[in-house]
C-alpha cells in the first residue's frame, strides 16, 4: 500500500502465533495532541504480531488497563545505490489514552516482562517543568555520556532539534541508536525534529525523510504530505540544503501543550515561505495560543537563525526560514528557539533582527550532541557579534530549560566532563518578554 506521502508500507501476512517472535524493542513514547491525556509508545517486533498489547496503570502490581491499535503493524522499505535495499523490522504505535494529567503510570509490552514507567503531562497551572535539549546526537561514546547525562537530570521531557542516529541511509544504525536510547526513551516522551540527517535521499527513488517518518509517531496535525525530490537536489543522501522536496505534516512541523508551554516543532527542509503549509499553519497556531493557559511559547527546529561560526554560513534554507519566521517569532513573542546543525553552543542576548531587543526571543544553538562528525570549525571571527551572549565549540553537552513560573524560566548548558560527569557552563534566568 502506497500512502499519500511517499512511504511504503509493507503489509505481509504474519506466520501463526506460536513461530511469531514479538519481543518489543527500541521502545520510545511521545506524548499525543494532549500529552496530559495520552502518551503513544512505539516499538518493533521481529514479526507482524498484530495482536500486540500494552498493559498499563498507577499500580505496578495492577496494570489493568489494555491498550491495543487500531492500525495495523508495518514495515518500511528504502533502497541507495550505496547500501542496497533496507527493510525494517514491524513497527507498533499504540496510545495509551484516559490518562490523569500529571500522573505517574506503569507499562509493560505484551512479548516482554519488562516494565516501564513515565509521567503524563501536567496541567497548565503547573509549576516547574523541566526540559532536556540536544541537537546532533549520533551514537559515539560522547553521544552515550550526553543520553547518561539527560537521563539523571530528571526532566518532563526531551527535545530533539534534529539529526538524531546518523543513519545516513545505513538503515541499520537507526536501530542501534534506538537500542542506545532505549532506556530514556521509553520513559521519557522524547520530541524531534528533523535536520539534515534525517533527509536520507534514496538516489533510486528520491524519496525522502522515509525513516524519520516511519520511525517516530509525533502529534500530528494530519497525516503527512511527501513530495519526491526533483534533479535539482544535492545526490547526497543528507544535503545541508534541499531543493524541490516538499515534507508537510506527519512528523515534519506541529506542536504539543506540556503544562505551562507550548512548543511548535519546525522543519528547516520544506518550504518556510508565506503561503506554504508550514508558515501559514505556524501563523495560525501563534495567533490562538491562549498566554494565560501557555505563558511560554517555545520553538524548535534545526538551522540556526543566528549563528557565529564559521560552519553551515549563507545555506539556503536558514536564510528563508529566518527571513520568514523570525518576524514571526518577535511579533508573537516567541520566548526562546532552539535550533542544531552546527556543532557547537551558542546563547544569544533577546534579539530581533541582528539588534539586541529586550522583546526578542533568546536563540540557543544546541548541536553539541556528540556526533561522530566533532565540533565547528572555529568561529567566524575571534570578537563575538553583540548579540552573542555566550559561545563554546570544544565540548559537547545539552541543554535544559526550567520554567519556574509564568515571568520567569531557568536556561542552563550541561558540558560533559567525563563519563557520567557533567557540569554547568552557562547559565541564565530569562523573563517572560511577552508579559513586559
């Protein structure tokens, strides 16, 4: 079956039950449009066993709820010149929905006797809350040190501004970076975006974001829009710039509430401009966002509007995205952006258009991941721009963001020391500007 946006679904008759291996593994969830009411958790099974179950509950002793899917188990398939043919084992998404926000709940996968746990999202009025951010991860021993680190800093959830496994049209390392995370990911909701390494150009059919698509299950507005690619796209399987593709909905651009946040996930490899679905979907959702519910307003996507490296200069996307979405950004008081790509940490004063302005948004590069690809280059020049308020390219790390109350959020960033070590190196509480 051939879905409207270019990713096929293999649907294969399953052998009889007592042969089927329905062992879940590379466990993650993500909280549903209504993360206080729902959490979906995605695994892969060997075979089909489409009669695959959660049990879940507020006692470990009696998880006597069960949640099944509605949509049948599927595989996806991608083929390169380079790697040959790929196609992965059954994915499973299955919500879990009735939740009471702010709840903690237990959940075991019908195959497996081990548990999980994790936290519903909490109601609005809820204070604090706390996010891990990172960009640019991979699955290096630093990338391994930095998941460590994010797993002790007890957060509600995790944010992902792209360029997650590093698969890089090697399908096979997008499992062994979920069977890396695993053990974070399938307990805390863990939210991504795609960057470039997530493009995997297939230079046989063109297709594009086929694994980030089939791989996560994020709270789609509806279900995604995917257009080929055209001759005119760089033949490398993650181009730093893409043109002709189209990726609309689906895991490409939306947004969730978690407690006193809202946060809009963007994608800096489709359209940006007035009239595409991106820019006028991300007009309409600043418009009705309701600052008294969500006093923080967050976003996320991977190039960096502002950045003072010399890495990833003058790319076509982060020139139309920032032309386009940062007048966005200042005119609805978006309170910070985080972005990846370049291989470094950099914190921004408040800014609007290369000025310094007290109602701007904070940008936070946080491509620092631990990548196997290393850190930026240098710097484009030795003084920073004023608008830099803090820079650092020799160490990976991640960042996080308390938000304390509705004025004020604590912004931090974690640098690996050493294994299971880490350290604050840049720290700074940051006003509310909407309410100034």
């Amino acid at each position: 079956m051939k879905l409207s946006f270019g990713l096929s679904l293999v649907l294969a008759a399953s052998a009889s039950a007592g042969q089927e291996d329905c062992t879940p593994k590379q466990v993650h969830i993500a909280g549903s449009n209504d993360a206080s009411q729902a959490m979906t958790v995605t695994f892969l099974t060997r075979d089909k066993c489409d009669q695959a179950s959660i049990s879940f509950g507020m006692d470990i002793d009696s998880m006597d709820r069960v949640a099944t899917s509605t949509d049948a188990p599927y595989t996806y398939s991608q083929e390169t010149t380079k790697y040959g043919s790929y196609t992965s084992d059954y994915i499973h998404n299955i919500e879990m929905s009735g939740l009471s926000a702010g709840s903690r709940y237990y959940y075991s996968i019908s195959g497996s006797d081990v548990h999980h746990s994790f936290t519903s999202a909490p109601t609005s009025a809820t204070y604090p809350v706390k996010f891990s951010v990172v960009g640019d991860l991979g699955q290096t021993s630093d990338s391994a040190s930095t998941v460590k680190h994010m797993s002790e800093e007890n957060v509600d959830a995790i944010l992902h501004a792209g360029d997650m496994s590093y698969s890089d049209c090697d399908h096979t390392r997008w499992d062994s970076w979920f069977d890396m995370v695993e053990f974070v990911a399938s307990e805390t909701p863990w939210y991504v975006v795609g960057g470039n390494h997530e493009i995997e150009h297939s230079d046989v059919s063109n297709e594009i974001f086929v694994a980030y698509e089939a791989r996560f299950a994020m709270p789609k507005i509806k279900d995604a829009v995917m257009e080929p690619t055209t001759s005119g796209v760089a033949t490398s399987c993650t181009p730093s710039e893409m043109y002709g593709a189209h990726y609309d909905y689906g895991n490409s651009f939306y947004s969730f509430e978690w407690g006193p946040a809202t946060i809009v996930m963007l994608n800096s490899y489709t359209d940006t401009a007035e009239g595409s679905p991106q820019y006028d979907w991300l007009v309409s959702e600043l418009e009705q966002i309701d600052r008294k519910k969500t006093p923080w307003v967050i976003a996320l996507y991977h190039c960096p509007s502002y950045n003072s490296f010399s890495d990833h200069q003058g790319e076509k996307q982060q020139i139309e995205m920032k032309e386009n979405m940062e007048p966005l950004f200042a005119k609805y008081r978006v309170n910070v952006a985080f972005s990846g790509h370049v291989h470094a940490y950099e914190r921004t004063f408040p800014v609007v258009d290369n000025e310094v302005n007290e109602f701007g948004p904070v940008y936070v590069v946080t491509g620092e991941g631990g990548n196997r690809e290393g850190h930026a280059s240098g710097y484009l020049n030795d003084t920073p721009p004023s608008w830099s308020a803090f820079r650092d390219l020799e160490t990976f790390g991640h960042s996080t963001l308390e938000i304390v109350n509705s004025t004020h959020a604590l912004f931090t960033w974690k640098k690996n020391v050493a294994p299971g070590l880490f350290e604050t190196a840049d720290a700074v509480t940051l006003k509310n500007q909407f309410f100034e």
